[in-house]
C-alpha cells in the first residue's frame, strides 16, 4: 500500500474512507466463497465417505436417526413400502420386461388408468417417508444412489416410448392413489405426451481452455500490449503494480470475450428452430469437466433438429478453435426440461 | 446415462463411450429441478431441506466464475434469484451486510472518521 506522504494523515482517512465499501463489498464476496467452498467440500465429503456418513451439517442437526423408530414412539409407521413413480406413458406403449426399481428387492410394476401408464416400484417406509425422507435427501451418497436409480429406470423405457418424467420423490401409499393421480392429471398428462412425440431431449455444453482464452485476450488487447512494454522497463514496486493492472485487465478482456462466445452459443442455438432451456453452468468439482464450461443447455429436438444440433456443434468448434472450443451433446435424456411445471422447486 | 454416452460432434453412431459414467450434476440438475411436478401422498417439500436449498445449488452450479465472465442468461429462469439478497436465502447475506456496515461504523468512530470527515475539502 502507497501510504500518502501528507502528514494530517488525511489522505489515508480520505482514503480508507472511499475504499470502505469497496473492501467491504469485496470481503463480503470473499466470506461467501468460503463459505461456499466450505459447504461444497463438506457435501462432497459426505459423498465419498462410507455408505451411510451423513454430512457434518445432518449429522450435527439430527440425533441419530431412523433406525430405531419403535423407541421413540414414531407417529407414522414405518413398516412396509410405498410406491414411487417414475414416470408416466401411454398405456398402449411398450416397456423393457424386466426393470430393477430403486430399491433392488422391488421390480418396475406398472398402474394403469385413464388411459395412461404409471411406472412404479415399492420402496420401504423406513427410507422413504416424510421424515425420513427429509433426513436422506440431506445425505448426498443416498440421493445420488437413488437418483441414479431413477434416472436408469427412465432411460431403460425412454429407448422405446415416449415418456413424462416424474420430479424425484412422487410418492403414493398405494395403487389406487397412483390410478387417481392418473384420472386427476390425465388432461395435462396426455397433452405432454403429445408434445414429446418423436422428439428427444439432448444436453449441450460449451467449454473453452481458460488458458487459450487469457491467450487471446493478450493477443486481441492493445493496452495488454501497452502495459506489457511499460513492464518490461520497471522494476520493484512499479513494476508489482503494473503486472497487477495487467492481470486485472487481461481477466477483463478474457470474461468478455468468453461473454461474447457464450452470447453467441445462445443466438445460434435459439435459432436452430428447436425449443432451448438454458441452464446455469456447473460446478466443476461435481460434473468434472475441464475448461471454463460458457453453455449448459437442452433441447427437445427431432431427427432432423438433432441433426442441425449436430452440425452446430461443429462449426463452434471450428469458429471458436483458437479458444480451444469443445461442444459436448449428451443424450437422449427423459425429456426432463420440456414438461410443464418444471421451475416450482427451482435449483439453479 | 450408462448407454447413451455423450455423442462427440461429428462422431459415428457406435463410436465407444466417452465418458463411462454420466456427470451427477447432469442428473441432478435434472431429477431434482425439472420433470412434472404432481402431488404425491408424502408430501416433501423439496426447499425444506437444507441441503437442498443452499448446498446442492451451490454444489450443481458453478455460479460465481459464470457471472464474473458476464455470463448469466439463466437468471431469467426464477430459480437462482432465491439466492439473491431480499428473498428467503438471501437473507442471511443482508443481515450479514448489514452486521459488517454497523462494525464498520464503529470502527470509523473510533478512528474519528465520520461522514462528514470523510471528504476532505480543498487539496
């Protein structure tokens, strides 16, 4: 820090004072990414621990849990099971014979009704009522087993029908809730189904190499080049501010650079004619990909959109190649982004 | 997605898998945010749970990095903003706000540095 030479000490008042918010902003940002860094290391933590470690934070909040429900008196018996949905089809559709549901004990049965087709399987009360249901959820491991689990189920029939999928956890007690679930939304059902025909969901994601990026920023910025020369001629704490100037202004350079790709990913993707969900990118420590992923999009799409789908990603590539671009294209997917009420639980 | 691997651009159909295992946060993003939401028998209300709510949406999305980048169409979509200040989640971070200003302020007061202080007249 430069300490001004006046000697009231006015000037690092004056100075402390028009910085206050801006430190203030910027340990306020700081204490969030910790935060954030601690939360995601403690989940995935939590993830790769033995079977049934909860996380600090479940562990902590919760006595030990449901294991010992006769002691306690439970209100809700945690005998049996209930039946989870996957999802929901036309009744005339087809569906692999054999079907391994969530729990291994418990095959893929189907209910039907209304004309339509509910794929369900029986899951023990001990896991998945409320209660203990709320306590799982907390526990990564458990909910990606079981998401994982769900999502194969879909995928297994999704080869051969059309299908709606089910939010995660769409429990009923028994049949005949499932078969009244059916009559009560089979106008919306069907309607979705019909929407769905023939096409397929498919994920796209767009990554650069952050190195070529910052590259390209150097090379395409006249004032890099500018403070890169003042630079070369200072030395000591002059040189030390410059470089930081330089740093600073090349990460400027390179996030709008990586904007105006990202922008431009959106355009053409908007523009192949097929319906486009935007999701934010993800967390690099959970999908573990490389480079700086600039799109995470779906797309419901036919043949023929899947074939322009095809082609945009390669003239991405090819456009952006200096960056190092990469479109990745995921799929089929259940069609998890293009049926109607989708946002209400509203993950980022 | 075991079976349908990520398709490189340009690839042939049958070309082997790329990636043998599909990224959690694809399914994620997915099982828990999207498909039809119906009213089951058990009722979980899926923003009740901690987990839910703050680590996993911290933990599927990679938020920070994207915004800094200038990057942020998905805002458009209601979800994210349950983070930002002034709504349920964002509280914390307002009260948070507010605690580091009124430390701040004692701390001016004590240094002797107010307001009207702070700005310097004639130099």
């Amino acid at each position: 820090m430069q300490v001004p030479s006046d000697p009231a000490g006015d000037d690092l008042k004056d100075w402390a004072a028009r910085k206050a918010p801006e430190l203030l902003a910027r340990a306020q940002q700081e204490a969030v990414a910790i935060l954030r860094d601690a939360l995601v290391e403690a989940a995935l933590a939590g993830r790769s621990a033995e079977g049934s470690a909860a996380m600090p934070a479940a562990a902590a909040a919760s006595p030990p849990p449901e294991r010992a429900p006769a002691s306690t008196a439970a209100p809700i018996a945690l005998e049996g099971e209930l039946l989870w949905v996957y999802c929901v089809l036309d009744a005339r559709a087809p569906q692999p014979a054999e079907l391994g549901g969530i729990d291994e004990r418990f095959a893929v049965e189907r209910v039907e009704a209304a004309g339509l087709a509910a794929l369900v399987s029986r899951v023990p009360r001990a896991e998945f009522a409320a209660e203990p249901l709320r306590e799982n959820l907390n526990k990564l491991d458990w909910l990606e087993r079981v998401a994982r689990a769900h999502e194969a189920v879909l995928e297994a029939v999704l080869a051969d029908a059309t299908i709606v999928p089910l939010r995660l956890c769409t429990l009923y007690e028994n049949e005949d809730g499932v078969r009244r679930m059916l009559h009560q939304e089979q106008a919306a059902l069907t309607a979705a189904l019909g929407a769905l025909l023939g096409r397929e969901e498919w994920g796209v994601k767009l990554f650069v190499d952050a190195e070529k990026l910052q590259e390209e920023a150097r090379a395409s910025s006249e004032e890099a080049a500018k403070l890169t020369r003042e630079l070369e001629r200072q030395s000591g704490g002059g040189a030390y501010m410059l470089q930081r100037r330089l740093e600073r202004h090349l990460r400027e350079v390179s996030n709008s650079l990586a904007s105006a790709v990202a922008a431009d990913m959106q355009e053409r993707l908007e523009a192949l004619g097929v319906e486009v969900v935007l999701r934010s990118p993800q967390n690099r420590e959970l999908s573990g990909h490389e480079g700086e992923m600039l799109t995470n999009a779906a797309c419901l799409v036919d043949a023929a959109g899947l074939q322009r789908l095809q082609q945009l990603a390669t003239q991405m590539e090819e456009r952006y190649d200096s960056l190092g671009a990469r479109v990745e294209l995921t799929g089929p997917w259940p069609p998890y982004n293009f049926v109607p009420g989708g946002d209400a639980a509203a993950l980022a | 997605m075991e079976a349908n691997f990520p398709v490189r651009p340009g690839g042939l159909p049958g070309r082997p898998p790329a990636a043998p295992q599909t990224n959690l946060a694809d399914i994620l993003e997915r099982v828990l945010d999207k498909g039809i939401v119906i009213a089951g028998d058990i009722q979980i209300n899926l923003l009740d749970i901690e987990l839910l709510t703050i680590k996993l949406r911290l933990l599927i999305a990679s938020v920070d990095r994207a915004r800094e980048m200038g990057i942020n169409w998905w805002e458009t979509d209601n979800s994210l903003q349950k983070l930002e200040p002034g709504t349920e989640n964002g509280r914390s971070l307002e009260q948070e706000n507010r605690e580091l200003r009124e430390r701040l302020e004692r701390l001016e007061r004590q240094l002797g540095i107010g307001e009207g202080q702070a700005k310097r007249a004639g130099a």
